[in-house]
C-alpha cells in the first residue's frame, strides 16, 4: 500500500542518516580532542578513573618539587660537613706539630682558634631557604610519596633526615627526672697518692748462692748467684737500688728489711710485675701480679639508655663540668662530652681519658697530680642538647696537658663530622632515588591514562572515511525515500 501520508522509507533514510551523523560527530570529536573518552557522558566508569589518576600524576609533580627542594637542601649539609671535616683535619695537623715542645705553641694556637672560627661560619652559613641541617637536633621531613589504599584512602610518606648538629654550644643542664644512678664515681675524692704492691723474700740467713729476677712494667732486672752476698735483706736492698736505678717514669721503690715496697704514679696505666728466685716463684712474694693505675673513674650503666637531653655533671673540687646529650646519642659520647668540658677547663694537674671497662662499660677517668680534689657525678633529665662539636672551642695547645688533651679530643669531633657527612651522604642518595622512581611512575601513570583515555588515531582516520561514504550513501538513500510519493501522482493521470 502507498501512501502521502506515511512515507516509511524516508522515516527508515532519516534515522539511518541521524544515525550515521552521530557518530561522524563522536569521531570528528575523537580526532579534534585526541581522546577517546573526553567526558563522563563518553563512559563514566573509564572517566572517573583517568580523573583519579590524573590527581595523583598531579600530585607527584608536587612531589618531585619538594624531593628536589629537600635534595638541595641535604646537599648543602653534606658539603658543610664535609667542609668541616676539612677543616678539623687540618686543625688536626696543628695539634699534631704542638705535641714537640721545640715549637711555637702560641702560633699553633693563634691557626688553630682561626680554623676553628672556619667551621663555625661554615656552620652558620649552611642553610637552604632559612634551613640549617647541621644545627639543632630536630629531624626534617621529606615530602616522598603518596600510597593510594585499595579502599582508595591515600597518606603522605616521608623520608626522615636527621638533622646533624655541627655546633660547638654547651647546652643547658635540665631539672627533669635524676639520672644520678646511671653513673658512680669510683671515690668521693681525686689525689695524687702512688699506688703499690709489696715483694717480700723470704727469711734465708744466706742468699748468696740464689739468682733472683724482677720484672716491672716490662723491665727486668737479674741476679746471678754470688751477684748478692749477704742475707734477705741485703737481697731487697739489691733489688730496691736496682729497680730504681731503672729509671722508669713514674716508678719507685723502697725497702724495709726484707720487703721491698714498689710504688706507681702513673695515670691510666698498670704497671705489671713478676719475680722469680732461681728460676721459681718460690722464696719471693709478690702481693699482686700489677700495680693499678692512678686514676679514679665515673662509670656509665650497661643498661640504661641515653635520651636526647639527658645531662650528667661530673664535679672535681669547687670546678662543675657539664655535657648534655644529643639524639641518638649512648654513653660513649657522654663519657667523651665530659672528657672535653674537663679538658678545656685546663685545671692544674687534672687530666682525663675515656675508655671501656671489662664488663664494657664506659667510663671517664679523671687523675690528678696536685692537691685531693672532692670528686661526684650527678644526672637529671630535660635539658637542651650540646653541640655535636662541644668542646672545640676548648682546645688549647699552649701546654704540655692542653696539647696531650687536644690530640684525644680532635679525634672524637673528627669522627663527629666525618659521620655527619656519611648520614647526609646516604640520605641524598635515598633522595636521589625516589626522585628518580617518582619521575618514572610518572610517566607510568600518565601512559596508563592515555591507554584507557586517548583516541586510537588511525582508526579513528579510517572510521572517519567510512561514516563520510555512509553520510553520503544515506543522503541518496533519503533523497530517493522522498521522492516516493511523487510516483503516486501517475496513478491520477
């Protein structure tokens, strides 16, 4: 049936057309945007993931600011500490020179207070937009990362630097908690008196036909039989006269009867002994195998910890000598604080050493060479760090003691800045990495996007030829629909 009312074929020719000119458009918009999904009406699922994705590729360009940022940051603390570390190797040498007394102590001096000087401009200058990794103790954090739970909650991870503190403040001594019980001192008082062990001969009313051999810190002295005539108390007498005309420093002997008394004053030091009578031990007692050294000691717990602040006041006579701990700091470095605040007083005859008992507990050993001294150790909590450098402006070569105690002390801030260097170092490559990684994840996500995102352009180009022959195609299609009707007027001629 025809009709001039209802032209099926043009309605049929319409929507094909309509058809055919959507998508010509949706592909015209492909290739003009270069995107296949350009908005969530395209497909909001694919859409909504490109738009959470592009937020993080967003996010980790900010990243990529703050690690550069914090990269240059460590960079200039690294080149400071190396810098300082420089400077105390020289000073180093300086120290080293004033060990000979033929030399110009005062000179020394006068290089050393103007290397030291160095480092602390160098110090004060290593800053990157007002930050200053070698002074103060707080750590800095690092903008890193952004981790996306699968729940979709994201958080910030950082990368913690330790700051290094190269300066040469004394801290202040806190009022918190008492950590007295962490230290002992060894004795209520500092003196000067030798310290000594007894050989005693037995009683022989002759000893002429003996051999007799006495060693003292290494040196030996001998006796043939006949060397001696006489009895055991002429046999002391021999080895007393022989001991001292020895000429070691520090050592003594004297005699009464048959004991002979030998005596040491040396700092820090044993003084080993053995004696034998033809060729045994029997005939000759020694009351102890080694004479102690002359020294008294603070000794540090084995167990406890030392937190950041934490003071101890080691007190030698009317002088209090104050150190103050550091982050990440143990007793060594308390024990060493306190060796270079009691160095760099100079007080006549006190002089100091660190080192570990068996037990390996550290200890400070204080002696002294001149009048007793009152000696105590106290600890509280709660106080301000003193500088990883405490104790530089304290060294003084200008004499035997200062220039003795400096040697010691050099090697102790040395090492100090050579580790602040090596952390900075390490830290700057962890840096380095995840800048590296965060550029490449990048590129990762931002190819990712374009893979769910971008337009296919080649299929897009061919696409675009075929709905144009179609747009064509179905143009004639509807011309030809609608001149249908005009077929009817033939039937009315």
């Amino acid at each position: 049936m025809s009709s001039i009312l209802t032209n099926s074929s043009a309605m049929v020719a319409l929507q094909t057309l309509k058809s055919i000119n959507s998508n010509l458009a949706k592909t015209q918009n492909e290739i003009s945007t270069g995107k296949a999904v350009a908005t969530a009406k395209d497909n909001s699922a694919v859409w909504a993931i490109s738009k959470v994705m592009e937020a993080d590729v967003n996010g980790f360009s900010a990243i990529s600011d703050s690690l550069a940022l914090g990269e240059s940051t460590i960079a200039v603390a690294r080149q400071a500490s190396e810098t300082v570390t420089d400077l105390l190797t020289q000073m180093k040498g300086k120290i080293v020179a004033s060990q000979e007394q033929n030399v110009d102590r005062a000179k020394l001096q006068t290089d050393i207070s103007a290397l030291r000087d160095q480092v602390a401009s160098v110090v004060g200058a290593a800053q990157f937009n007002g930050l200053n990794m070698v002074s103060g103790t707080e750590d800095v954090n690092v903008l890193a990362s952004l981790d996306r739970a699968s729940n979709g909650t994201v958080t910030a991870s950082h990368i913690t630097v330790n700051r290094q503190d190269l300066t040469t403040s004394a801290g202040t001594y806190g009022s918190g908690t008492s950590l007295s019980s962490n230290a002992t001192a060894s004795a209520a008082a500092v003196v000067n008196t030798a310290n000594s062990q007894t050989l005693t001969i037995a009683t022989d009313a002759d000893v002429s036909g003996d051999a007799f051999s006495v060693t003292v810190g290494g040196s030996t002295v001998s006796f043939s039989a006949g060397d001696i005539t006489g009895d055991q108390d002429a046999a002391a007498l021999s080895i007393n006269n022989a001991i001292n005309a020895l000429g070691l420093e520090g050592v003594s002997a004297s005699v009464s009867s048959n004991v002979v008394t030998i005596a040491s004053t040396r700092a820090f030091e044993d003084v080993s002994l053995a004696a034998l009578k033809n060729g045994a031990g029997t005939g000759v007692t020694l009351s102890g195998a080694s004479i102690g050294e002359r020294a008294e000691n603070v000794t540090f717990s084995a167990s406890a910890t030392v937190n950041e602040g934490d003071g101890y006041r080691v007190t030698v006579g009317s002088d209090t000598y104050t150190y103050v701990a550091g982050q990440s700091e143990n007793f060594e470095d308390v024990a060493r604080g306190l060796k270079a605040a009691v160095d760099a007083a100079g007080a006549s005859g006190i002089t100091t050493q660190v080192a570990q008992n068996s037990s390996g507990q550290w200890m400070l050993k204080v002696d002294n060479d001149g009048t007793s001294q009152s000696f105590s150790v106290v600890g509280a909590a709660g106080g301000t760090a003193s500088g990883g450098l405490f104790g530089l402006g304290g060294i003084n070569v200008t004499t035997d003691s200062g220039a003795t105690a400096a040697l010691d002390n050099i090697e102790t801030l040395i090492d100090t800045s050579i580790d602040a260097a090596a952390a900075f170092g390490s830290v700057a490559g962890r840096v380095e990495t995840q800048s590296d990684f965060i550029s490449k994840l990048s590129d990762s996500l931002k190819a990712g996007i374009g893979s769910l995102v971008d337009a296919d352009m080649e299929a897009a180009s061919a696409r675009l030829q075929a709905l144009q022959v179609q747009q064509q195609l179905g143009t004639q299609a509807l011309s030809i629909a609608n001149q249908a009707p005009q077929n009817i007027l033939s039937l009315f001629r």
